[in-house]
C-alpha cells in the first residue's frame, strides 16, 4: 500500500473526519522546547501504532493472548438491574397523611354556653415530616377559621428534642401542638393503608361529640322557620335544565282594565320555561299604538302566587324577597286556560295556549286544556292619523319615509326592473307646443329611463338663432297632469308616442318623431302599447324609410300566402297580376324584382330600386314615377348624439295629395324628392 501513488482514491483516509487539527509535538522543559511522541493523530483519533496489530511477535509467532476474547466463548455476564436511587422527599412527594380530630375551646363569658367542640383536620406531610391543622369552615359560626396552626415540625418532647413522627400518630390519641391538645377520632382511607403497610396497628374508630352551641342553633331555626314551600324543590337542578332546555309553555292572556280610567283590552304572550319554572311577559304589536316601545311588560323570573305575603321577620325596608321569603309560585299545574293569575296585582285571563303546551300538559301532567276562550268584539279603535299633505320639498317618497320614522330611510327600489333594463332608453324628438313664435324653432330630445322611470330632456343647439342648447331637464320622474300629489301617478312608456303631449313644469311637449329602438320595443311589448301609438310609431318610420327590410319581409310572407291557397286563389291572383301589370319593378343589383307595396301601408321606395312606370299605349298609370338621390339613401338615420336626431314632422295626406297632383318635387325636412321628366 505504501507504493501506491498519492492520488485521490489511492489513500484510506477518513472522509467523515470533521476535526482536522495537529496534535502537539513539542513541549517546553526549563524553557528548552523538546520533542515528544505525539499521543494521538490528526483530529484527536487513535494512532494505528496503538493498535494490537502492532504488538511485537515474540518468537516469531503470534500474540493469540491479546486477541483472545473470553465473552466469545462463555458470553456476557448478567448483572441484576439496580433500583435507580430516589430521595426521601421525592418518593413521598404530594403524599399526606389526614386525621379527624376535635379540641375543646372553653367560653367564660358566655351565659349560654361553657365551651365548645371544634372539629379540624391534622394533615401530616411525608416529604419533610411537617404538620399542619386546618378547621372546615362553618357558615355564621361567630369565630375565625381556616388555618389554625402554621405548618412545620411540632415537638413532642422540648426536652429532649423530639418531634412528631407518623410513627407517633394513631387513632383516639392526644396531639399537643401549640397549647391545644388534639383528639384524634379517624383518619381516611390511605392513611390507614400506609399506616397497615408499615406494621403500625389502628385503635377503633371513635365518633365525634356534638357541640351543644350548634344543637341549639339548629333547633332555633326550626323553630322560627314557619314558612314553608307548597311543592317540594327539586334537587338535582343540571338534570332538569338539561332535559327541559329550550322546552317552553306559551299562552295567549288579555289584561282588561277597562274598568279605571284610561284602561283597555290587550293583549299579551306568556312564555313558561320549564327549565327554571320562570315566567315572562310580552307585549305585542298592536299595544304599542301611542305607548312607549317596552317588549317586555315582565321580565324572566319565579312569579309568586300571593306577593304581599310577608314573613313576620322580613324587614319592611327591603323591597327586593327570596325564595326563602316566598312561600309558593306559580307552577304550570296553576295555568289552565280560562283561569286567572295575578301578575304583582294585574289580572291576566288565560285564552289560549299552543300545541306543544297541550301535548305536554296531556303527557306529563295528565290534564286536559280546555279550547281556546272567545272574547267579545272589542271597541273600535281610533283610527291612525292620516298621511298628511306633500309639501313639495324632494319626492313624495321621501316625504313619506319621514312620515313613517324619524329617522328616514330611503325609498326601496326596484332592483330587478333596474339590472333588466340598465343602459335602456327610449328616445323622442320633441317641440314646443306654444304661441311664442321664437320658441316655434327649438327642438329637444326626450329620452325615457327603463331602468329608473326618469326622464331627461336635452334641446339641440340651432346656429345664429341664439339657442345655446344642452341640458334642459335633468333626470328625474315627471307627474301626469291633474295627478294626485299625495299619490302621484308618473310618465311611463305607454303614455309617450308621436303626437302625444308631455307636460313638464308647465312646458307643453309635443312628441314629432322617435327612434327606431322605441319601434323594436313596442313590437317585442305590444301589450305595454295601445294600438294607435304603435301605428304612429310606424309610419312615421315608414315615411324615413327605416323599415325597408320589415316592408320586404311583410310582402314575401303576403305573396306565400297567396300562393298557398292554389286553385281557390287564382281569381285573386289575377286581380293582383292585373294591378301590377302598369308596372316595372327591377333592382339595380340584379336581383330578382320585389313588389313594393304592402298590404299595411303606402307605397314606400326601397333603397336602391327605382321605381318606373311605362306608359302602355292602351292604358296610361297616373302615378308619377319618383326617384330617391343617393345621398338620401347613404344618410344615416340615426347617430349617438341626441342633439343630431333628426326631427321631421310627418303628414301622409299632403304627400299623398302632392303626389298625386305630379309636382315636379317635393321636400320634406331635409328629404328630397324628384321625379321623372317623362312622367
């Protein structure tokens, strides 16, 4: 091994070697250093030259004697445990010896008594051998107790100095300690086990003398104890609360009082609780009309049967009794229904109780309640003040709310209605309908809330007219005219249409035009609508050409059906063939030709078709042909800004009539009309 090359993994050094310091080899003698054998190796580890393989061979042979182990052959040597050593004070520790005892105090000055017996208890303590005497405590006794003598070693013999050992202690023994001279009467059940154990015999058993002062108190108590409970008490009060907890008897009383001045008919709650045999009172709602709020008229407690019944020793100053003062309460074997119990003087007349209280009364008690007892109709009472007036300060919700309380809530709100329809408007132009010729120009935008119900109106700005615009009513709910302000009735959707006047702080609003939403909200509620609003909403819509597609649709669904019915309908069919003959429908794009007009309504143009009519040399149409610009038909009719809604009043009759005389043109609002010059 010592050939090898000093590489890693060539050497057998230990890898979990943690200490690597040098062993000294040096030390100083008379100041001189001199150099020693080092006593072990690197990190304080054995040196291998202490090792047997290093012992010397004598003889050329080897060492068998030191190699030899005799535990190899004969096995290790058994030694009996040894009891771990334990101090005196820690085997009898918390350990105490307890005996029974009584002493004999004499009382000289006393002309009812000589002396009297005092029991204690003597506790000696195994740890240090100390002795303490403590007296039980007796209630109103007339002198101190507790502790009577300190703990510590007692002597027994001062002259030799000898003190008390448990050895000394024994049943119907005297203890000196301190100038009272203890007799000891029984000791407890470990202090008799010890004392056996230990080879100590016991004496019998004596009794403890009765102390002549304490007899007589006893008997004087009886004696002046005259008042006592009807019923007997029960004596394991945990198990009762434990198994009536939550259990409660409830009657329905009336107090009457209609006899005094002043005095009603109420009605009360009586509440019984089985756990303690309480009683309580409630009041109810409708006898808290014009008296001060109290829930409750008794609180939880034992109800007596006679309160003015006092013992003769009880002191006329205290106004507060206990139960040794009250003879007998009330249990539930006293409430029977139709029977009355007085309550500190009030009458209460028993009506009624619940189906818990009968079948308890049937299962436990064995008695029957009898029905429930019918009053007389009482008096009318008097009538609650009315609401009064609204005063025109904030809403009437509002107004109402400090009615109810003084201290006012806000009104309830419809939270449904208002996530349903949050961000929902329906919006109107409007103008004023007034005699004021300048204010004949003004236009306005009514948009209508479906989430809260307000109203807002915003006027659109005229160029050099002096109308600046903006904001004219903020959002709030607008009154009906000749509405009651106590009741107000407000404007809702089914009251706003075109053509509808809308009153608003004395300002007459004339609905002229509305938005193609409030049309898809009256199709998709047409039970909200009446008829007529839903027709003006309509053709108004129709003469801006906003309902192309439902006009295209209407007339689709008109022609399936008239070819649905075949053979039946063929004359019918040949008159329509025979009205449409005159004209010649063809769409720009190429596509298939439409017919225009619908069942329901005028002829209104579509959006790219025109419409012509050929003259027929045997028949000539008095219809003119009339063609839409383009840049009508590319103008939206709709946009974000309230102010630019389009107000266009609308007038069938005219256009009709126009249209009928051929006018070269015609202009409605910002629309414009032209028609063929051939026509």
């Amino acid at each position: 091994m010592e050939g090898l090359p000093k590489l890693p993994g060539n050497d057998f050094a230990n890898r979990l070697r943690q200490k690597h310091h040098v062993p000294q080899s040096f030390k100083y003698i008379n100041g001189y250093p001199i150099p020693v054998r080092p006593e072990c190796g690197l990190g304080g580890e054995r040196l291998n030259e202490d090792s047997i393989q290093f012992c010397p061979e004598p003889n050329g042979g080897g060492n068998d004697t030191v190699l030899y182990d005799p535990i190899l052959t004969y096995g290790r040597v058994r030694h009996l445990p040894v009891k771990p050593y334990r101090p005196h004070f820690v085997l009898y520790d918390q350990k105490t010896l307890k005996f029974n005892a009584f002493f004999r105090q004499a009382v000289p000055e006393s002309a009812t008594e000589t002396f009297r017996i005092r029991y204690v208890h003597i506790l000696y303590f195994l740890e240090d051998d100390t002795m303490t005497v403590l007296e039980p405590t007796i209630e109103n006794c007339g002198y101190p107790q507790g502790r009577l003598v300190r703990r510590g070693r007692k002597l027994k013999n001062a002259d030799r100095e000898e003190f008390y050992h448990w050895k000394d202690l024994n049943i119907g023994i005297d203890v000196e300690m301190h100038g009272y001279v203890f007799h000891i009467t029984d000791c407890d059940a470990y202090t008799k086990e010890f004392l056996l154990s230990n080879g100590i015999e016991l004496n019998e058993i004596e009794l403890l003398p009765p102390d002549p002062a304490m007899n007589e108190r006893s008997i004087s108590q009886r004696q002046t104890f005259r008042h006592h409970k009807m019923y007997p008490v029960p004596d394991d009060k945990l198990r009762k609360y434990l198994e009536y907890q939550g259990k409660v008897l409830h009657f329905d009383c009336v107090l009457d009082e209609r006899d005094r001045e002043g005095g009603e008919l109420m009605t009360y709650k009586l509440f019984y609780y089985l756990e303690d045999d309480t009683v309580s009172i409630k009041e109810l709602k409708e006898n808290q009309e014009g008296r001060d709020y109290f829930p409750m008229l008794l609180r939880k407690q034992k109800l007596p049967k006679n309160w003015k019944e006092n013992p003769v020793s009880h002191p006329s100053i205290f106004l507060e009794k206990s139960d040794a003062e009250v003879s007998e309460y009330y249990s539930p074997k006293d409430l029977i229904v139709g029977t009355t119990i007085f309550v500190y003087g009030r009458k209460f007349l028993l009506l009624d109780c619940d189906g818990f209280t009968r079948c308890y009364y049937e299962k436990a008690l064995k008695l029957t309640q009898p029905d429930r007892i019918r009053l007389d109709s009482s008096p009318k009472r008097t009538p609650r003040l009315e609401v009064p007036s609204y005063l025109g300060l904030g809403t009437p919700e509002d107004s109402l709310a400090s009615y109810h309380s003084l201290v006012p809530k806000s009104p309830k709100k419809d939270v449904i209605t208002y996530l349903v329809n949050v961000n929902k408007f329906l919006r109107y132009g409007c103008i004023l309908d007034t005699a004021h010729p300048e204010d004949k120009i003004r236009k306005f935008v009514l948009s209508l809330s479906l989430a809260d119900g307000t109203i807002t109106i915003m006027e659109t700005s005229i160029d050099n007219s002096g109308i600046r615009g903006g904001r004219f009513l903020s959002p709030r709910k607008v009154w009906l005219p000749g509405c009651n302000p106590d009741e107000p009735e407000y404007y809702t959707a089914k009251d706003l249409y075109i053509g509808a006047t809308v009153v608003v702080f004395a300002h007459r609003f004339r609905i002229v035009s509305a938005d193609l939403y409030v049309y898809r909200y009256m199709q998709a509620h047409p039970e909200i609508f009446s008829p007529m609003a839903i027709d003006s909403v309509r053709n108004y819509l129709l003469a801006e050409g906003h309902l192309k597609d439902d006009l295209r649709k209407a007339t689709e669904e008109e022609y399936q059906k008239l070819e649905a019915h075949g053979a039946d309908g063929a004359t019918e069919q040949d008159e329509v063939q025979k009205r449409l003959s005159g004209f010649k429908i063809d769409d720009s794009k190429g596509s298939s030709p439409v017919p225009v007009t619908s069942p329901r309504a005028s002829p209104v143009p579509y959006g790219d078709i025109r419409v012509a009519v050929p003259l027929s040399p045997s028949t000539e149409h008095p219809c003119p042909n009339p063609i839409i610009p383009d840049e009508e038909l590319r103008k939206a009719y709709h946009t974000n800004e309230p102010e630019e809604l389009a107000i266009q009043g609308y007038n069938l009759p005219e256009d009709r009539q126009a249209s009928q005389q051929g006018s070269p043109a015609h202009k409605k609002g910002t629309k414009s009309v032209r028609f063929q010059d051939d026509c």
